[in-house]
C-alpha cells in the first residue's frame, strides 16, 4: 500500500487549490501584494525566494493560519473569501483539506507518537481509539517509525519527529499538503530521511506544496517552481528551464546565490 | 536533653495542631488552584466585565494581607449576617489566597506554551476546547508544577495566621502548652520544627521538579 493510499483510505480525493489576489498586510507592511496561485491536483509545487519575500506568509493564508486581507481561496467545492466574514463550517472544511507541516514540527511533547497521530483522528473525524490507533501504525509503518510507536518526541530525532508529524497530518486525509521549510531545522543527512518520504507521497499523486531550500528536491519532485520576492510571484513554471535559464534578474540573483552556497 | 524529653511530651497535642494545620492547607489548596485556574481564564478572556472581575478578585488575594482577609471573613461579614465558624473563615481566606496566587502562575504557564502548539492544532483543524484542554492546558500545567508547589507550601505556613481568630492549629496548640509552663522557647522552636520538617522536603521536591523540567525543555 502507498503513502497516499494509507491516507486517505484508498481513495485518494487529489485536489486543486485555487488562490487569487491574496493581500496581506501587517499595519503598512505590505507582505502580500495580490498574490494568485493555481495548484492542479496531484502536482507538486515547490516555493523558493529570498528570506522575508513572503512564502510562509503566503503558505499560512492558505490554510488560514494567517487570514489574508483580500483575495479568493478556492478547494474542493469551497469558494472561500478570507477578506470577509468565514463561517466556521468552511474553515473547518478547508482545514480538513489541507494538511500541514512546520520547520518546527510542532508535536505535542507530552503525547507519545502514537497519541500525536491518533488524538486528531478521534477529535477531528470522530473514528475511535481503535480504528485511530490502527491507522496511524500503519502511517507510523510507512515512514518508517512503527518502532518509536509509544516514544515522546523529545525521544526522537528531528528527522523522526518531522517524519511523525507528516503521519500525523496524513492521517486526517487531507487532499492537500503543506510544507514549509520541512528540513531547514535538520541536518543534511536527516533531511534526507524526511525528503525521502516526501518524493515518495510526491510519487504516490498527493497535491503538494513546498516552501525550501532544498534546489535538488525542487528541480527533481517538483511539477511547478514557483519563485516570490518582495512581496509577489515573479517568476513560475518548469523548474528545470526557469533553473537553467531564469527570465528575471531578481531570480538569477537569487538562484546564484543559494547554488553557490 | 530535657528538651528532648519534654518534646517528646508535648508532641501528641502538637500533632493534633498540626494536623488541623495541615487540613486548612490541604483544603485552601484542593478548592483554591481550581478557582484559580478559573481567575486565569477570566483574566485572560476579551469580555472586558470578566476580565475585569477576575483581575479585581486576584489583585485584591494578591494585594491585601492574608490576615486582613482573615479579619474580615470572621469579624467582618457577620455585619451582613453572615457567620462561619472560626476554621471556615480560615479556609475561605487562604482559598482565596492560594487560588489569586496560582492563578498568576498558572496564566504564565499557559502563556509559555509555545505559538506552534497552538498554530499546529488550527492546521489539523482541532476544535479551540480540544486545544486548550488537550494541547495547551497539560503543557502549561507542567511548567506551573513548582510555582504552584511554592504556593502550596506558601499555604501551610500560611496556616499559622489563623491562630489569630483561635482555630486550634498548629500555633494555637503550641501557645496553650507555653501558656501553662512558660517554656515558650521550647514549644515555639518545636513548632518552628514541625513547620520546617513539613516545608524543607516539599522545598527539595520543589527544586528536584524545576531541574528536571530545566533539562527537559
Ligand atoms: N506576525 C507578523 N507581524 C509583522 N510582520 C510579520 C509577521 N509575520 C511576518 N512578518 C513580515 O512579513 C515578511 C514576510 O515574512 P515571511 O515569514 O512570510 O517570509 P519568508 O519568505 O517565509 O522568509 P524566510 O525564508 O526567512 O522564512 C517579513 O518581512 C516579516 O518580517
Ligand atoms: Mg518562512
């Protein structure tokens, strides 16, 4: 059985996810100037550009971590427009849909792996101790953890506890997944761990989006690289032709600086 | 060596003090953290009317001698009527006194939960009871363990006020047997003891908890 298979119980709901003139300011801070996006299902976009051009803001409005001030966000049948009133049943609905996952993990600490990936499952889709429990040995299994089932996080390493947070959002089925920065706070060699699981729901048709650093995952998973600075998308398309021949300068000055890093 | 022996004499009506100490603490701490977990809602909520009850009822547990409380529990309410028997009166004080000073240290602790924990939870889509009483609530009641230790033993000795409308604790007890032999520096240094034997191990457990959790975070 595949990853993405596990996660939503065979019947994998691919989803697309439509945004439109995302705004987003801090006071005058103008962080997003009229961002629009489309992600078709089961591709794989990956988010680059320089620090503080707005890509975990942008990636939080989409699951409305941030609320954006205007803009159009479109998943499943849902059309949401964060700019006015949301009502609760659509914002429950989208974060149904999108999964996420942090640079920093986010477990909770006092719950073992198990619990993390469980506890959801019984508040959110209401399925019991058991059937839970079941699932998420099997997700456990899959990114190679079945071992570390009743551990704590601060037992495990960055490497398993992003793995473990990557089952705990998969287990609630999303048709979407976030990442934003999931390897910068690992090292090289444990961030290889976590991207290995990531190429393989990228392969097993999971609609993703991944905010990093990382150019080799982004030019070999990726079906869309999309590059934002100060404040916009500048520049989107097949990441092999915009990382060998980038159209904005803004880019090439990026790109130079992170390959010769 | 005749201290000794005379300790030895006095200790039955010393334990029975000590045990009536030991209630009043038990009691202002078991009715006392829950009303200030409650005061550290109240606190924190965005109704301004709550918040501003809340605050009143800590700032003035907090602000006013446990003593003046006492006073006006015992002496003053029976001016509205309403009369409690001297260790009621003692209870309800320092219940107020443990519930205003946990209530801080319980809305630090929940304060210190991390905005991860909470963002996390928004992004699996748990609903914001599930958060508080799943996520943030065990995390911040964790790091509120010695706080609320020290306010604990704050309490016990915190008992010995109630000498001050004759309830039979520990102080009481010890007054009556100087009372009668003028040996008032032996039963005090006897009770200064019964206090210290209580308060120096829950001291030590208190310190053991903060370096523990020092090296857990
Ligand atoms: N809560 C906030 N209040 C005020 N300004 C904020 C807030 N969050 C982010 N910003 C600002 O918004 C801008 C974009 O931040 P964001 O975190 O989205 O950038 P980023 O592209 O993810 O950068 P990095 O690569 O460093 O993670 C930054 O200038 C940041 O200072
Ligand atoms: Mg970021």
């Amino acid at each position: 059985m595949t990853l993405a298979q596990i996660a939503d119980g065979q019947l994998a709901p691919r989803l697309g996810i439509k945004l439109d003139n995302i705004s987003k300011r801090y006071g005058d801070h103008v962080v997003l100037d009229d961002v629009s996006l489309h992600v078709e299902p089961g591709t794989v976009t990956a988010l680059i550009g320089p620090s503080g051009a707005g890509k975990s803001t942008f990636l939080r409005c989409i699951n409305l971590l941030e609320r954006p001030d205007s803009g159009t966000i479109q998943v499943a049948q849902h059309t949401i427009q964060p700019g006015k009133d949301v009502n609760s049943r659509d914002l429950a609905a989208l974060r149904r849909t999108v999964g996420m996952v942090f640079q920093s993990f986010n477990l909770f600490p006092h719950m073992s792996a198990l619990k993390n990936i469980s506890f959801p499952q019984q508040k959110v889709l209401g399925r019991s101790k058991e059937e839970a429990d079941e699932r998420s040995m099997q997700l456990l299994e899959r990114v190679g953890l079945k071992d570390k089932a009743h551990q704590h996080p601060s037992r495990c390493s960055g490497g398993q506890q992003q793995r473990i947070a990557i089952a705990r959002a998969l287990a609630l089925n999303p048709g979407i997944m976030l990442f934003d920065e999931p390897t910068s706070a690992l090292d090289p060699e444990v961030g290889l761990e976590v991207l290995a699981v990531m190429r393989e729901l990228a392969a097993d048709g999971m609609t993703m989006i991944v905010v990093t650093h990382e150019m080799q995952f982004a030019r070999d998973v990726s079906d869309t690289l999309v590059v934002m600075a100060d404040c916009r998308i500048i520049e989107q398309g097949d990441p092999r032709a915009i990382m060998s021949d980038p159209q904005e300068t803004r880019t090439r000055r990026f790109l130079r600086a992170v390959l010769e890093r | 060596m005749t201290w000794l022996a005379e300790w030895a004499a006095y200790l039955p009506q010393m334990m029975s003090g000590l045990g009536v100490s030991l209630l009043i603490a038990g009691v202002s701490i078991v009715a006392g953290y829950p009303l200030g977990l409650l005061l550290s809602l109240m606190v924190s909520t965005k109704n301004l009317a709550i918040r501003t009850l809340g605050l009143a009822v800590v700032e003035i547990g907090r602000g006013a001698p446990a003593l003046v409380i006492l006073y006006l529990f015992y002496y003053g309410l029976p001016k509205f009527g309403i009369a409690f028997e001297s260790i009621t009166a003692a209870c309800l004080a320092l219940i107020w006194n443990a519930a205003a000073y946990s209530s801080e240290i319980m809305r630090a602790g929940i304060q210190s939960v991390p905005r991860g924990q909470l963002e996390a939870s928004s992004a699996l889509g748990l609903a914001q009871h599930h958060t508080f009483f799943r996520v943030v609530l065990p995390q911040g009641m964790r790091s509120a363990i010695p706080g609320l230790m020290g306010v604990a033993i704050q309490m016990f000795q915190g008992t010995s006020l109630a000498y001050a409308i004759a309830v039979p604790e520990l102080m009481k007890s010890a007054y009556n047997i100087g009372s009668q032999d003028f040996n008032y520096l032996q039963i005090f240094t006897l009770a200064g003891l019964c206090y210290a034997v209580i308060s120096m191990p829950a001291t030590w457990i208190t310190v053991f908890f903060e370096k523990r959790m020092a090296r857990h975070t």
